[in-house]
C-alpha cells in the first residue's frame, strides 16, 4: 500500500499514538524531553500547514482580484464604448434634425441671420485690415512729396467709421506730426487732442500720462470766441449723437462757429473714443474740439446729456458763456408707474449740484412735453431753485437730405419697420403686443434695425417674417426708405424722452403709427393707436393711396414748421446767439424775441473754470 493512500489526518494519528507509546515507556526524564519535543515538532507541523493554508488562500484571493479588475475593464471599455456610439446616435439624429429645420421657413430664416452676422464680422475685419494699409499708404504719400494727396487720405481716414480707433488715432498722430514739423502748432494741437479723443488709451506716451492731462502744462492758447459751444458725450452710439450732429450741422451751415467739449460719462465707460460720425463733422475750422489747456468763449453753452452732472470731469478747458443751459434729453426715471429694478436714470439733486459747480447760472431745458411733464409732476422738488425753461428743447432734422423722393414701389407687400437701440426700454414688454404691432399675416414683413435679441427673449423665437439687422450695420435713411410704414411702441411705464427715431421716419416719408402717449410731441405728424388697432390702420393706408399721401405730406409740414433746422436757428437767436438774419425764415420776427417764445436776453457772463 502507498502512503498517498492514507490521509493527513490518519497520519498524525499514528503519529500522536507512537509518541504517547514512547513517551508512556520512557523513564520519566526521558518522557518529559521526548514530550517537549513531540510538542514542538507538533507545533511546528501546525505553524507549518497555517502558513501553507495562508499562501494558497492569498494565491486563490489574487486571482480573484485579477479577475475582477479585468472584468471592471472590460465594463468600463464597454460602457466607453456605449457612450460613443450614443454621442454619435445623438449627433446623427441632431444633423438630421436640424437638416430638417433647415428645409423650413424658420430654419432658412434662422440659417440667414447666422450667414449675415458672420458676413458682417468679415467686412469689418476686412475694412480694418484695409483700413490699416490706407493708412500706411497714406503716410508714405506724406512723407515722400505728395503731401496734399497724404493729408487728404489722413483727414479722411480719421473719421472713418470702418476703421479701428486706433487707426483712427494713428491718423490724426501723423497729421499732428506733420503740422508741427511745417510750423503750424496750433493745427498740430488740434490733430493731438483728436488722436486722444479718437482712442483715450494709445493717447498714453512713454511716461504713461495722456496728452490730454500734459496739455495742462503747457502754455494756455490766446483765447477764442465761439458761437456755441456744446459740452456733451460724444462718445455714445444713439439718439444723442445724432441730435448734437444735427445741430452741429445747422449751425455751421448758418455760418456759425461750434466748440465741442467731450465729457464721457464715468459710469458708461470711458475707453472707447469720440464717435467717428462727430469726428466726420470736425474741420478745425467752423467746428472744432476744444482742448483741455484752452480758455475760450461763447454766447450759449449746451450741455447735453443730464448725467454729465452727476461726476463732473476734474480736467475740462475754461469755457465763458453769456448764457449756459442744460438740456434734458432723458427722464429722471426710466419708467413711471411700473417698479422695475435699477429705474433711476440719473439723480436729480446730484445733478442739481454738479451743474451748478460746473456752470454756475443756468437752466434746464426739457427735450419734450413729455420729459416737462415728468419734471413738473414728478421731480420739481428736487430742483432746488433751478429754472425750467419755457421752451421745449426739441431735437431737429434735416427734412431735405432725409426726405425719400416716393414711396417704395406696391408689390403686394407691406413692409413694417422700427429702428433703435436694443434695449428693454424699447420694446413692449407682453409677447401678446409684439405679435399685435407687428402682425404675422401673408405678405406681411417686418424689417428691425438695431438688434432684437430683447423681443426675441419675450417671444422665445424670432417670428420667420421678422428680419433684422444689428445696430449701425446699414445706412438709417437706406432702411427707412424701403418701408411702408413704420410702427413704434415701448415697454409699459416708459416714458420715450422724446423719440428721435420715429422723427427720422416722419422725415423719411413714412407714415408712422405711435402710442397716444407721443401726441403731446408729435401733434398730427403720426398716427396714434393701440396695438390691437394697428394692423386697421395699416391696411387703411395701404389701400388708400390718397391717404398715405395726405399723411404724408401732414408729417412734413409738422416737421418742417417744429423740428427744422430753421427752428433750431430761430431759439439760438432768442437766446443770444447772433445768427444771421437771412436764416431764421420766418419775415418780419425779431432776432431778440425769436419765433418760438423765447423772451430776454444773454445773461450775465458765467465761467467753467478747471482747478
């Protein structure tokens, strides 16, 4: 018989009985070491089989552990796998589906908004980078005997809209450069202060420190006298940059002089430059920036935009005015019997007191009705002691350079339009009165210039006959005259200062539909209704031609008689300004008195002086 035919156990049975056998035989002595050392080799057997046990314990938990960490593997590698295969399920279904959208109205509509907004950005950073190789052409004619053709292309270039203001600035750097090496300082001057106001930060030379505030070192200039002079923020996209331009225009055309003084407002941010379309009006001749190391005079200054006197600028020129007034282009609030957050536009007492540190005696002219009324009703206990002119302040148009010679030929459409800045102010607040002033019906358009992402949060998606145009991206006179009509209403509670955008359209020829709260501004050049009366009144102008004209015609004769540029003249003259007689229009009416009720003369003479 082989061993391996018995089991462990029966070996150690035998084993254990043969030593108690020798150890119950042997003398005592003898049994007692033999007993130890069947003990120890026992206990060693024992520590022998737990360690062999042990070892293949840990063997057989390894390969467990192997096992599971490769079944782990494959789990992750398989739930990987499952990912990517749904990310890509996902993405054929997304692709197939926006295939699909793309087949549709709204999805064509949405696929061309996309494509116009990317053409946009590649024409502007084209017409940079062309604007960037203008000008170095422009100074190498300069500098290598065409100076005429040089000087010329510079002027051009730094009023350029297209170009990038440091392009801008660039410009007028060399302009300046080139005049101080030819030996006319003052032109040089004027180019230098045009660089800083074209872009504030390249104005900074190797110290760090702008000209704008190293011109204070400097030797003041001999002073000059203006006819006006408008303090204001130049600088700003909207309505106010075309009222100064309007009135810039009209005053140079009568042969009056016009200091501008560039007072960005700090809250607004005061990085970006002067608009380029003011820049585009400056000659240094007839209209001119004044710097800051000038002492100046005049017989009006106009400050406009009412938060310039909330922080006054420490650096300003020293300007003395016969007369000095404020114009308030903007409500207090923004909103009236509605709580809406952030209302307060600008702070009545704050202005009140920076006004008066700024220009001493002077008073406050309402742009309308509208903003008189919100300063009677509202904040006339705030003014404390300042005086609310009688006059209305009115913004003005040149009727003959925007007029359209006809109205867009009939086609079978009716195209609506509004334009302005993108902003909650702007637009009716409901989806209900969007979809009510510009109505989806066949054939019906509606044309937006400026921006729509508010309505489109409103609405949640732009409607498909909705198309729009981002802000300054087309000609204003080129939209409005592809229109029929145009439809203008804000958000409930606002209260539209005065509405320089539906002017521009009455002057276009456009019959225009307005809440009735624009009466008290506009009289009978536009239509009033609510929304639910809109699309009435326009299918009633137009299926009346003799209608549309007669509304027409109405519009330019309010506009000529209220918001001329004649009009502009007649209260300059009434408030001191020697305007020439030949352009006030109106026979047999005083230059002193003015045509609109402006009574008194210049005032005593006031100063705004710079510590």
């Amino acid at each position: 018989m082989r061993l391996r035919s018995f089991s462990r156990k029966q070996v150690v049975l035998v084993a254990v009985a043969a030593a108690t056998v020798a150890v119950a035989l042997s003398p005592p002595r003898l049994a007692l070491a033999l007993a130890f050392a069947g003990l120890a080799v026992l206990t060693l057997g024992a520590a022998t089989l737990v360690e062999r046990q042990r070892h293949r314990l840990s063997e057989e938990l390894e390969q467990v552990h192997t096992r599971l960490d490769e079944m782990t593997r494959d789990r992750r590698d398989a739930a990987s796998i499952a990912r990517e295969r749904d990310v890509r399920v996902r993405q054929t279904i997304q692709e197939a589906a926006d295939a699909c959208a793309d087949r549709t109205v709204e999805g064509l509509a949405r696929l061309d908004r996309k494509r116009s907004r990317e053409r946009s950005r590649e024409r502007k950073d084209t017409a940079r980078t062309q604007a960037e190789k203008r000008l170095h052409n422009a100074q190498d004619l300069l500098w290598t005997g065409y100076s005429s053709l040089g000087l010329e292309r510079l002027r051009d270039l730094g009023a350029d809209a297209e170009a990038s203001p440091g392009v801008r600035a660039e410009a007028h750097k060399t302009l300046s450069n080139w005049h101080r090496a030819t030996g006319t300082p003052d032109s040089a001057r004027d180019h230098a202060h045009l660089a800083d106001l074209a872009a504030p930060r390249a104005a900074r030379g190797a110290s760090g420190v702008p000209s704008l505030l190293t011109a204070r070192i400097r030797a003041p200039r001999t002073a000059r006298h203006f006819d006006v002079v408008l303090l204001s923020d130049f600088g700003l996209p909207g309505g106010s940059t075309g009222s100064n331009l309007q009135e810039i225009t009209a005053q140079r055309r009568a042969g009056l002089s016009t200091g501008l003084v560039h007072h960005p407002v700090a809250e607004w941010g005061v990085r970006q430059g002067v608009n380029p379309k003011i820049m585009a009006a400056v000659d240094n001749d007839r209209v001119r920036f004044i710097a800051p190391d000038e002492r100046v005079t005049c017989d009006l200054m106009i400050a406009r935009v009412p938060r310039l006197g909330e922080r006054p600028m420490d650096v300003l020129p020293s300007v003395e005015a016969a007369k000095r007034i404020v114009v308030l282009n903007q409500t207090p609030d923004r909103r009236y019997g509605v709580e809406i957050e952030d209302n307060e536009a600008w702070n009545v007492g704050r202005c009140v007191e920076g006004f008066t540190s700024l220009l001493g005696e002077h008073t406050w002219h309402p742009i309308s009705p509208r903003v008189r009324e919100a300063m009677v009703r509202h904040h006339a206990g705030e003014m404390a002691g300042i005086p609310l002119a009688e006059e209305d302040w009115t913004n003005i148009i040149d009727l003959d350079a925007w007029r359209r010679p006809s109205r867009r030929a009939v086609d079978g459409r009716v195209l609506l339009g509004r334009h302005s800045r993108d902003h909650r102010d702007k637009w009716p607040d409901k989806a209900s009165v969007l979809a009510a002033v510009y109505p989806a019906l066949p054939g019906w358009e509606t044309h937006v210039l400026g921006g729509a992402k508010v309505p489109e949060h409103t609405l949640g998606v732009l409607p498909d006959h909705w198309t729009v145009h981002d802000f300054d991206t087309v000609d204003v006179r080129e939209f409005l005259h592809g229109l029929d009509a145009y439809v203008y209403f804000t958000g409930e509670g606002h209260l539209e200062p005065f509405g320089r955008s539906p002017l521009e359209a009455m002057a276009v020829g456009l019959p225009t539909l307005l809440p009735e709260s624009f009466r008290p501004v506009f009289g009978d050049a536009a239509l009033y209704t609510d929304p639910a009366g809109v699309r009435e009144a326009v299918e009633a102008l137009m299926g009346d031609e003799d209608q549309y004209s007669r509304q027409v015609r109405r519009g330019h004769e309010a506009l000529r008689e209220r918001f001329s540029h004649q009009t502009h003249l007649r209260r300059l003259a009434g408030l001191g300004v020697r305007v020439p007689a030949e352009f006030l229009e109106v026979p047999g009416t005083s230059v002193a008195s003015g045509a609109n009720g402006i009574n008194g003369t210049a005032g005593e003479a006031g100063a705004l002086l710079v510590p």
